[in-house]
C-alpha cells in the first residue's frame, strides 16, 4: 500500500468514496491548520470537509454533517507498518 491519500475520502461504508484499509491506518485530517477528529468525507481539490453536527441524527439514523470550506491536509497518524 502507497503512503499517499486520496483526494477524496469518507467514513461512510455506503459512500463511493469508502476505503475500510486506508481508514484502518488511522488517516487524520487538518482542516485550516487544526487537527480535526469529527471528520465524515474530505475533498483536498475541492476545499471542504463535511463535520459531524453534534449527536443530532436524520431522519434515516445518520449522523448529521455540515459542509466547510477552507484548506484540507489530510494525513496518517501512524507510520506504515513493514
């Protein structure tokens, strides 16, 4: 596996942009230079990452997200293991 991040990722298993290994090696996102931890999907081309809003839930059981723009560094907290 590549130490580089896609340009778009989410922590949704019913999103296109799921991928359970990358999210397994614990990806973390900057957004505008803070650590953020309540990250859903992030786009580096596009500028945005989608929060999640608190406890509040859909009307489907899903959590609630907003959409921010602004810078998006996306990164692996932990090295690759060999």
């Amino acid at each position: 596996m590549t130490d580089t991040l896609p340009d778009r990722l989410s922590s949704n298993p019913n999103s296109p942009y799921y991928d359970e290994e990358l999210l397994a090696r614990d990806v973390g996102v900057r957004f505008k230079g803070v650590d953020k931890t309540n990250v859903e999907e992030y786009c580096v081309s596009e500028g945005w990452v989608r929060l999640t809003a608190g406890n509040a839930k859909d009307r489907f059981g899903n959590p609630m997200t907003v959409k921010l723009k602004g810078t998006v560094e996306p990164y692996f907290r932990k090295p690759a293991e060999s």
